[in-house]
C-alpha cells in the first residue's frame, strides 16, 4: 500500500479550478465568479487542515452547500481542463502504480473518489488532493461515510497519510492433500511502532472496504496463477525457483508497496517448505 503523489501546487489548486470553471456555461460561471472568495478561502481551509492533521474537523460550510448544484458541475460535467486536471493527477503517479486501485489494491482505477464527499463538501468537488483514483467498487463502498460515528476518519487519504513500511498484511497457505491444491487467507496484523491512532485508521480503512474479504475471494486463484508462472520460468531453463518469485515479490513491494497483498502472498509462497511439491518435478531450487 503505496500513497499517491500529490500533483505539485504549480499551476495552484486553484488555479486548476478556475480554469475548469471558466469553461462552463455563463450563468454557471457567473455563479461562481461571484463565489470566487468563499471557494479560495476554503481551499486555504483544506491545506491549513492536512498540514495539522486535523481533516475531521474539517466542516461543512452552509454557503458553499448553497451553491451545491453550481459548484459540483465543476465536475459532473465534463470539460477540457477537467479531463486534463485527471490526467495530470494520473501521469503524476510512478509508472505501474494505478494498475490496482490504490485503495485495495486489486482492480484498475476506472473512477474518482471525492475524498471529503461532494454532497457536503462541494467546493473541493475538483481539488487535486480530493480527486483520488480508485475502482468502482471502493468509490461506491466508501460513498459519503468518510467520518464514523464518533467524527474520525475512517478511510485513508491517499494523497496525505503516510503508511509506515511495515508489514501488516499477513497470509496464511493451506494445503489440501485431497485435492491436491494450495489455498490462502489473508488477515491484519498490527506491527510494533505503529500507535493507536494511525493503526484504528488503518484498521478502519480494510473492515470498511472489506479488503481482507476481497483479498480471499482472490487468493486461491492467484496462487494457482503464481505457480503456474513459475512452471513456465522451470520449463524455459530457469534455474531457481524460490529466487525467481522473491524477485517478482520484491519488485511488486517497491511499486504497490510492503503490504500489497499479491507481494505478501509471493513471498510467503517463496518461503514455504512445499513449494517444490506444488510446482511439480523438473524445476530447480537452487543453483
């Protein structure tokens, strides 16, 4: 799990913004120019917020809620500057990372999740550091429920919470001698050095999106995947297996990152004593 690179505040956030705006219809853009005061202070409001770390006590603001239609087709409809402003929020990103969601890590980024909700915060409705890409199922999982009952964030924020690299994703093999098959679930594991804070977050941000549950749902068929690759490392003259998929694990931690979930699961792969059993004779383990 890999935070996003935040686009560089040059052109400003706002000045994204105002670009997006003044591509509007008159009568929308005129609304919003009159507005221009309320959306600047606001957005001095969210970096003043993420620079204390005080997100949650981030409020709804009744006048920019007054304008909740004019300021959230700044996004619903789609304009030039937009689809730049998206694009540039993609190509910020190191090269392989938006192949999975950066919220679960298991499916391509189709969509935008408003990190701080549109129906109550509209005028971040195209903020870069509130526009994150995300799949489909996260966008709708999450929906408007970013605060729990008790006001604290439930959900990571892609751009601004640094994870520590430390692992906490952890995943168990399971073999079945009947069926001669290899199984995997996967759990959360709270590591030494990480303090209540950040690890109920974190711990929030997996039960909400029910990621060790997706992580499950596509464990056996991954593995099935990973032996397969290194059957056909074997078959073309590779000489040790257990080096190979380190390799591959180890490559996928630099990009996505200690905890994701396909990495962990290579490597407990790579360690596990049966691996010779299940990739089958003809390979080689060492050399």
């Amino acid at each position: 799990m890999r935070s996003l690179t935040p686009l560089p505040d040059d052109p400003t956030y706002l000045e994204w913004y105002e670009a997006i705006r003044d591509k509007k219809h008159k009568i929308t853009r005129e609304a919003l120019v009159a507005a221009h005061v309320l959306i600047e202070e606001r957005y001095i409001a969210y970096s003043e917020a993420i620079d204390n770390g005080s997100l949650a006590s981030l409020k709804s603001y009744d006048k920019a809620l007054l304008l909740s239609d004019t300021l959230r087709a700044c996004y619903d409809g789609a304009t030039q500057p937009l689809k730049q402003l998206k694009q540039a929020i993609r190509d910020a990103q190191p090269k392989r990372l938006l192949k999975y969601c950066p919220m679960c890590g298991t499916t391509l980024p189709r969509t935008f999740d408003h990190y701080m909700p549109g129906v109550r915060f509209p005028e971040f409705a195209v903020h870069p550091l509130n526009l994150v890409p995300c799949c489909s199922t996260c966008n709708s999982t999450k929906d408007d429920a970013w605060l729990s009952t008790a006001g604290k964030r439930q959900f990571l924020h892609a751009y601004t919470d640094e994870v520590p690299d430390v692992q906490f994703v952890r995943v168990t093999l399971h073999e079945d001698q009947v069926l001669t098959g290899v199984g995997a679930t996967f759990s959360l594991d709270r590591p030494a050095g990480i303090d209540d804070e950040l690890w109920e977050l974190i711990d929030s941000h997996f039960r909400r999106l029910k990621l060790i549950d997706r992580y499950d749902e596509r464990g056996n068929d991954e593995v099935t995947e990973i032996l397969s690759d290194c059957r056909e490392f074997c078959h073309a003259g590779g000489q040790n297996v257990r080096k190979f998929l380190n390799g591959r694990a180890e490559d996928r931690r630099k990009v996505y990152g200690r905890n994701h979930w396909i990495s962990v699961l290579m490597t407990a792969m790579a360690q596990h004593p049966s691996l010779e059993a299940w990739v089958g004779p003809g390979c080689r383990f060492n050399g």
